[in-house]
C-alpha cells in the first residue's frame, strides 16, 4: 500500500489541476521562444540592452513546464492490466459437506458475509462463527448490494429489500398478476436502482425500478439482467446471445454467444456461459475481458449416462452438469455458480472459486488435490492429474490430513512432490500413506504426471491392542496393550477410541483416546505414547463422553480437534490443547452463534485454523476457527 503524499505534493498537483490550457497562448508562447532564441545566437556576441518582456515568457514557460514535468514524476504509475486470460481460478472446498446435496438455489457474497435463498425456506446470513435466517419464504433469487447494506431477494410473486443495518425487510415491487414470477434481481452501482425479470407466459422480460420513487419502466426482453459499473449500460442474454443495452440511447450491440452474463465489481470483466459446438451442447463457465480481448475457460464439463424419466437411457449420453446463477463477490476475488446434474433426482452443487494472478507451485498442485478428496470432491481431485489416476476417494477410512515431506527437481527438469497422506476413521485406526508425485508445466499451470506409492503404515485397536496391521487387516506387531496404559486415580480404563499416529525426525508418536469410567461418570482421556521409548504422556480429558468419531491433529501437533457426542447426546467438536498439561477442553458449539444445528464435524487443519461444518435444516454450513487466538 502506498503512502500518502506529503501536503506540498498536494499543493502542486492542485496548482497542476488549475492550469488552464490555452491553445493560443501555447502557439504563441512556442514562437517566441524560438524568436527569442534565435536573436540570442544572433547577438550573443554584442552587448545590449536586455528585453524584460521576453524574459517574463520565459520564466512563464519555466515555470508550466517545471510544474508538469514535476507532477509527471511524481504520479503514481497506473496498474498493469490483468486480462481475464490471466486470471487463476482456484475452486474452494469448503461449501457443502455432501455434494449434490446443496438445497440453495443463488448465493450473494460480501466480504466474510454470504447470503443463501433456500426454497421453502427464506433466506440464510453466514458471517465468521454466526449464522441465522433473516428472511422466511419461498426465497429464489437474491443480490447484495455493492456496499454490503442492502440484500435484495424473491420471494414467490415479490420482491423485497432487507436492510442489513436496521434489519427491517420492505417489499418494494409486486408482480402484476399471479401468472408472473420476478427473478434475478440486480443492483445499480449507485444503489438506487433495481433491474430484474419478469418471467411472463408470453415471454420473458427484464424491468428496472426506482427505489426511491417506486417508478418502473420497461427494458428490453430477455433475462439474467447486470449493470455495467460506472455506465449507463446493461447486459443481458435472449435466445442463445449476450447484448449490451444502452439504457440512454436504448441501442442494443451484440456482446457474445452465450447467457447468463454476469459482469464483475469493477467492469472489468463478464463471467458468462457458453455452450460448445457439439451435438450435447456442454455448458461450460467462462471469463472474459468486457472488451472480449481475452478469455479463458473456468469449468470443464464433460459427457456421462443419460436419464429420461429417472431411468438410465442405454447407450445415450447428456452434460455432466448445467449451470445457474453466476455471480461475483462485491470485492471482484471471487466467482460462485450452481452445477445442476439430472439423473434419476436433481442434484445440486454450489462451486466457489477464488480468482487470483498467482500460479499454483507443485506443492501446492499436490496439496489441492489432496484436499479435494478431504472435502470428497474426487472430480474435481481428478483435474489436477494429468492421466486418470482412477478411484481416489476413501470412504472407510477417508483421507483426514496431510504433510509435503519434501519437494525437489529430477534429472529431467520434472518437479517431484512426496507427500503423506492420513487416513482414519470412527472405529480406533490410523494410516498414512507415502506417495510420490511427479508434474509437469504446461499453459494450464503444474499437472501430476505420476502418483507412486512409497511406503504406508496401518495402526489400529485389536481387541484391547494397538498394533500395526497389513493392507489385508491382518494383525501385525503388537505395540501397546490396554494393561499397560496409566490410570487416573478412581477411573478404569475400559477401551480405546480414536487414533493418530505420526512420525518425525525425534520418533514415532501416537497419540489415543482412552474410554474411562467411574461409577455412573464416564470421560474420555486423551494421551500419547512415545513408541521408541515405551513411555506415555497425559494430556486433558472431555467429561461426560462415552463416545468419538474422529480425531485430527493440527501440522504441529499443538492441538486435537475431536468429534465427540457429549452427555446430552449432543454432536460437538472439542479442541484439546496438547502441552503436557491437564488442560480443559474448548468445544466449538459454543464459539457459534445461531439456531441448533443436527450435526457437526471436523474437516482439515490448516496451521492453526480448523475447517468444520454443521448442519442446519438440511443445509451444511463450513466455518473456519482459529484455536490459535
């Protein structure tokens, strides 16, 4: 960020800014420097008489063109341009918990803030921890404001306004009849207006409203209605094809083929749909400069099985997905849009991406792909492989975590990434998988070439044992038995629970839940086990739990998040301090502030941020917590 200029820099460019140009003052003021400079060489060797007058020309001069030429300096140089073909569009994970699952149907962001319109529902407010409905209804359409203080959303035959500082909702528009549905609203840059559809019997039409005076005119036919920042101007599509309206002169100029523009904060670029030019016709989503100089594709949708009437149609193939509803955060970083797959029911998937200029590492490349099958997103973990490495996904136990070991360059000039993936499940068990992955550059950034198998090891409980197994489940080498872990004074230890194992230039470490009980109370105590030195460790417990589903370990080993059901039969996530000490735990539910939830569950450590999710009338919600502040 630059810093301010000082106040005599302010005082030029205002003297800079005043300047009037006078074009015969100019002229005039060339010719008689050159007059003047000419009489200098003609009697420069002859002594006379100054002439005052010219001289006060010259000072004139000297002075504008010190200013000028100062300031010229001294303004900061305007931003390179980045194109829409240089754009790097990274996918998000973190959206839903179970894909095709999204009961949303159009989502606004801004800022830390997202906006969901549920059908059937109203319309859902994620901020940070908080969570809540603002609105009830049928809610189908919503748009953000650009400054974030007013949401716009549809709700059956109406159109309401909801103030995000009062917190009060105005209907501001009513569709003329029951045969109308409104759609998709838009804002203006300044706020003071509203275009939107009218989905008619006849034909579809796009209307704009004045807030202020609730005056309505008519724009053109067509749908997906959006402004043109800091322009009298609209884009919208009709039968296959994107125009640009000129709301002053009324002129129509054919923008592309395709629908559903959507044009960013700052009218830089138009993300849209295009079709491809084949018998399927594949919806794909696209980013382009509003000036069409370049763009580039963001999806990548591809053939599968076909359904009619919710069965399998043989030998017939239809799109993987169509999309919906585009959209742009207010600060232009990021992109969202619904893919809707058709089989024998509808699923639907909400798809983030965040849009950047820097390019992905092989780390990195690694590291998402790895991800993508922690959040069970396996299509999309495919898409950073070069070759299709077949089935990724675990399911029982799933991939939980991961660590870049080492990263390097073989003889051919290939990146080299080996990696450790972990895997765990419900039941007391832990693996990590080595593996080795080698990439390639190409136009579309680092792709793996090859995914080798280095090394795995396997622990789990067999019956009061922790022991390593084999890929087969069988039993391997005994490491510890319930017998030998310490008891606290008054509790029995009566079985293990979860697992992690790890492995690091100091030894191998596991740290376990052990089930204890007393009387009538039962805890789970967590501890660990040095495996080189056969010795263990207490750390804290979690009162009243007689049950976990999963634990995982922060990268540096300073923290447990552990999936727990609590006394009241309760899902919850309790983080565990791990620093030698008896600490007490921190459980999540009651960080969040909202409605009750049905279920929750860790996802991924990331340093010293955890991603979870809960769910909340059929609806999955990701949050992120820092454990370390």
């Amino acid at each position: 960020m630059s810093e301010s200029n000082p106040k005599w820099v302010n005082d030029l460019k205002k003297v800079h800014d005043q300047l009037a140009i006078d074009e015969s003052f100019k002229a005039e003021l060339r010719c008689r420097l050159v007059q003047e400079g000419s009489t200098f060489e003609q009697t420069s060797h002859t002594r006379s008489k100054p002439k005052p007058r010219y001289w006060a020309w010259a000072t004139a001069a000297a002075a504008v063109a010190a200013i000028v030429l100062l300031w010229s300096m001294l303004a900061e140089p305007a931003a390179p341009r980045v194109y829409a073909a240089d754009l790097k569009a990274e996918l998000r994970f973190d959206t839903v918990q179970q894909l095709g699952q999204e009961p949303s149907v159009s989502a606004a962001i801004h800022g830390d803030t997202t906006y969901y319109a549920v059908p059937g529902q109203g319309v859902y407010m994620q901020r940070g921890l908080s969570y809540e409905r603002i609105a009830q209804g049928d809610a189908t359409a919503i748009a953000i404001s650009p400054t974030g203080k007013q949401l716009a959303y549809v709700s059956g035959h109406e159109l309401f306004v909801w103030n995000a500082e009062t917190k009060q909702t105005k209907l501001v528009i009513a569709a003329p009849s029951a045969t109308v549905k409104l759609a998709a609203p838009v804002w203006s840059t300044d706020e003071s207006k509203l275009a939107y559809e009218r989905h008619e019997p006849a034909a579809g039409t796009i209307w704009e409203a004045q807030l202020k005076t609730g005056e309505q005119r008519f724009i053109t036919k067509g749908a997906a209605p959006s402004y043109i920042p800091h322009a009298e101007k609209l884009m919208y599509d009709r039968a296959g094809r994107i125009y640009t309206k000129n709301l002053d002169s009324g002129k129509d100029e054919l923008w592309a083929e395709g629908h559903s523009p959507a044009v960013s904060p700052d009218g830089s670029y138009v993300l849209y749909v295009r079709a491809a030019a084949d018998s399927l016709q594949l919806e794909d989503a696209w980013i382009a400069d509003l000036d069409r100089t370049t763009e580039q594709q963001v999806t990548h949708n591809e053939p599968t099985d076909a359904w009619e009437n919710g069965e399998l149609k043989e030998g017939a193939k239809q799109p993987y997905f169509t999309l919906q509803n585009l959209s742009w955060s207010n600060d232009g970083k990021e992109i969202a849009l619904y893919q809707v797959t058709e089989t024998n029911s509808t699923r639907r998937q909400l798809v983030r991406y965040m849009l950047s200029v820097h390019e992905l590492a092989p780390e990195q490349v690694v590291g998402r792909a790895i991800e993508a099958l922690i959040y069970r997103d396996e299509r999309y973990a495919h898409s950073f492989f070069r070759y299709d490495p077949g089935y990724l996904k675990g399911t029982s136990p799933r991939q939980v975590g991961y660590t870049i070991l080492n990263k390097s360059v073989d003889s051919k000039g290939k990146a080299v990434v080996t990696a450790a993936i972990d895997y765990s499940y419900q039941d007391p068990y832990y693996a990590v998988e080595k593996k080795q992955f080698t990439l390639t550059k190409s136009k579309d950034g680092y792709k793996i070439d090859e995914m080798k198998e280095m090394g795995s090891i396997r622990i789990a409980d067999w019956s009061g044992e922790i022991v390593t197994t084999t890929e087969a489940e069988q039993k391997g080498d005994l490491i510890f038995k319930l017998e030998q872990v310490p008891q606290d004074d008054g509790w029995k230890n009566e079985g293990f629970a979860n697992l992690v194992y790890r492995e690091s230039a100091s030894g191998k470490k596991i740290w376990f839940l052990v089930k204890q009980r007393q009387g009538e109370q039962s805890r789970l105590r967590l501890m660990s086990y040095e495996w080189n030195q056969g010795s263990f460790e207490k750390f804290g417990w979690l009162a009243g739990a007689e049950h976990s589903s999963m634990m995982i370990l922060d990268g540096n080993g300073e923290r447990a998040a552990i999936d727990v059901t609590r006394e009241d039969n309760r899902a919850d996530i309790a983080i565990l301090s791990i620093d030698g000490t008896d600490t007490a735990p921190m459980y999540l539910s009651d960080k969040l502030q909202g409605p009750n939830y049905e279920e929750m569950g860790t996802r991924l450590w990331d340093g010293s941020m955890l991603s979870f999710y809960i769910s909340v009338d059929g609806r999955d919600f990701f949050f992120k917590y820092n454990a370390a502040q």
